[in-house]
C-alpha cells in the first residue's frame, strides 16, 4: 500500500512539474495589446486550462503557485539571457503574471468547477469569469508596478472578450477530444459489463441444473444404500459431492460476475444512449463481415435508465443476430415508443428470416439457423439469453415474419427500466 501511495505521489508531482514547464513554453507564444511588453495575451492560460482540465491536480492551489513562479522564472531567465533587461526590471515586469495563476487556481477551488467537466457551457462560463478575473488582478497589480502601465474601458472590454474567446475555445476543444474519448471508454466498458451480465445469467441458469443433478445423485445415493449395493452408493455419493464441489466454484463466479455487472454507477444512461451505442457496435461488426448494412433508428420516447446493462445485452444480442443473418447488403431497424406503462421494442432486419413452423422453438437453446462454410452450427444460444434478459424485466418478447426477415417485438413495464427520482 505504501509502495502504491508513493508511485500515486510521484506520479502527481510529475504532472504538476509538466503543467508548470508546458504552460511557461507556450506563454511565450503572445499578443501584447497593452503598452508593449507589459501585458500579454499567451497561449499559456488556454494550456494550463487543458492540463488541468484533462487531469485535475489534487493540489490545484499548489498547482498554480507552482505554474505561475515556473512562468515569471522561465520569462526572467530568457529575459536575463538574451540581454532584454536586468534582472530587477525584469522581475518587476514579470511577477504580476503570477497573480493571475494564483486568482485562478484559488476561483477553480472555491467554484468547484471540476464538477462540472460534463456541463460545458456552464463550464466554460466558470472558466470565462475566472480568467477575467485573474487578467484583472494581473493588471490591476501592473499597474501599481510600472508607472506607464493604464488601465481603461478599451483595457477592460479586451479583457473581457478574450477571456470569453480563450474559455470557451478550450472547453470547445476539450468536450471534443476528451470527453469524446471518455465516451467512447464508457461505451466500450458497457458493452463489455453487458457480455458479462448476458454470461451471468447462463452461469445462474447452469447453477439452477446443477442443483438439480446433485439433488438426483444424492437421491441416487440413498436408494442404492437401501437395497444395500455399498459399492454403487459410494459411487453415486462421490459422484453428488463432485458436483457439489463444481456448484460451489460456480457460485464464487456467479458472485464475482454479479458485483462486476450490478454494480453501482454515477454514470447517467438514457435509452437513446444504449440505441447509438447498439448502432455504433453493429455498424463496425458488421463492416468487420464485410456486409453493407443500413441502421434505421425511430425513437418517440427516452428516458433515464438503472436498467442499461440487460438493455443493452438484449438490444446487442437481437442486432448482432439480425447483422448475421443479412447477406451482403440489408437493412436494420429499430424502432422505440411507449403507451401507457409499458416500453416497447422493436427490431426489424432484412435477412433471411426463419421458417413460420420454427417459430415455436426459435428461443430454444441450441436453436441456429446459423452455419459457418465447413457447416458447423452456430452454438444458438443469443435468443435463449434474450428471453432470459425480458423475463428477468418481468416482459414479453413475440417474434414474426417480416417481408424477408424477422420483427422481434419486446414489451416491457416502463417502472422496471425506468431510473425512479429519488
């Protein structure tokens, strides 16, 4: 643990460090609208806003200290080294830069404004006022340092513009690459959550049959022990603790499984999340096939849900289904609405569909219409999951004809999807 704490500590600092150095860099990239040299407008302030935006330091008020002696440090020496100044006159042209890191960080803190990384335009309101703020007291403190240094209207609408102009420029960046990527990270990890709930409950129903079996082999045991066949009875009873003992391994799993795919999440998913994130999924298995297929998506209702594990799982399932059934080109629909409390789905594929008298046994397991080119069947277990997953929701799924494919239709009570307010 404290070897965990100390590469967390190190890490941290190594973060802090490259915010410093990178910030001080790009400040030299600049506009100077104001009395020449004496004030700036740098790309520093939009780097330091990324940086900590992208990973928020757990010290931001040592993180800003930090950044702006880096930047009044770093402007002195190139000043110092290249004959721009003394040093007296360039530290006292230089040091109200710090003020502005420090009126930042200590806003950013006070606002709480990293709570609000998934709000961008309150975000990048948050972020507008606090650059305007620290601009002001940078200003305000050069004024009282350097005679010729003014402050007016014309000074104070700059300062405004450009902190609305630089804030939401980085936000507009940031919402775009970063928090594109963290969805793209969450669409993944529940599309994985969703596998693991869909092999969770075939793992439950396994357990349920080895139930079964263990409660057969001991009574097996004991018949064999009344008619006084000792060896048989000693079989059968190894035979029924054998199985006892895969039940219990089974069990460890099922737990294990169950905490991962129930957990708790802050994460907010509306049904209209879980439809782009089928499409999305889809779109790309079945370009991997080689397939040229056409998603058609109509949503009259959306809501947020507590439910979007199984939802997805059952969504995924009937789409991958359908993505394999279709020949080189098709089309794929899904289709959303409401009554009165109940939720309904609908998906329709162009494939090849199933035969009417199969339609019986279509949610077996084991049931495929599926063959790969060596004709070995697909192992047919998609639908039984899928019914598996409506009945856990207390739904009901049907399946019919639909021109050359399948319309799956799926009816399920809004109240246990649907996320209550608390």
């Amino acid at each position: 643990m404290n070897n965990l704490s100390v590469r967390w500590r190190k890490s941290e600092l190594l973060w802090v460090i490259l915010i410093a150095i990178l910030t001080a860099i790009s400040s030299e990239i600049k506009v100077t609208p104001f009395n020449g040299e004496n004030f700036r407008f740098g790309l520093g302030s939009i780097t330091f806003l990324l940086l900590i935006l992208v990973r928020t330091p757990v010290t931001i008020i040592r993180t800003g200290i930090m950044t702006g002696l880096t930047v009044v440090i770093f402007r002195v020496t190139v000043d110092v080294a290249f004959n721009l100044g003394d040093l007296a006159e360039s530290l006292k042209l230089h040091s109200p830069a710090f003020i502005y890191y420090f009126v930042f960080v200590y806003g950013f803190r006070l606002l709480r404004v990293g709570q609000y990384q998934e709000s961008p335009l309150r975000l990048g309101v948050y972020a507008a006022l606090l650059e305007l703020l620290g601009n002001s007291a940078e200003h305000i403190i050069r004024y009282y340092l350097i005679t010729e240094a003014s402050i007016g209207l014309y000074d104070w609408w700059i300062l405004s513009a450009v902190a609305l102009l630089r804030s939401f420029f980085v936000i507009g960046l940031y919402s775009s690459v970063v928090l594109t990527e963290k969805h793209k990270q969450l669409e993944e990890k529940l599309t994985v959550d969703s596998g693991l709930y869909v092999e969770t409950l075939y793992l439950q129903k396994s357990m349920n049959h080895i139930e079964k079996i263990t409660a057969s082999s001991y009574d097996l045991y004991r018949k064999l022990k009344d008619i006084e066949q000792r060896e048989l009875s000693v079989k059968a009873l190894n035979i029924a603790q054998e199985i006892h003992e895969v039940k219990k391994d089974a069990q460890r799993i099922f737990s294990g499984l169950s905490n991962i795919t129930l957990q708790k999440t802050n994460d907010v998913y509306y049904l209209s999340n879980l439809l782009d994130f089928v499409t999305t999924a889809n779109t790309k298995y079945s370009e991997l096939l080689g397939k040229h297929i056409a998603f058609n998506v109509n949503a009259s209702t959306d809501f947020e849900t507590n439910q979007q594990i199984p939802l997805l799982a059952m969504l995924n399932n009937l789409v991958a289904n359908a993505v394999e059934a279709i020949g080189d080109h098709g089309e794929i629909s899904i289709e959303l609405f409401d009554t009165v409390d109940v939720t309904c789905f609908i998906v329709s594929d162009s494939g090849k569909g199933v035969p009417k008298e199969d339609f019986d046994i279509i949610f077996e397991p084991g049931f495929t219409t599926k063959y790969n080119k060596h004709g070995v069947a697909a192992t047919g277990i998609g639908l039984s999951h899928v019914r598996e997953i409506v009945q856990t929701l207390e739904g009901d799924i049907s399946v019919k004809k639909f021109e050359s494919g399948l319309i799956f239709h799926i009816e399920i009570p809004t109240k246990n999807i649907r996320k209550r307010v608390e």
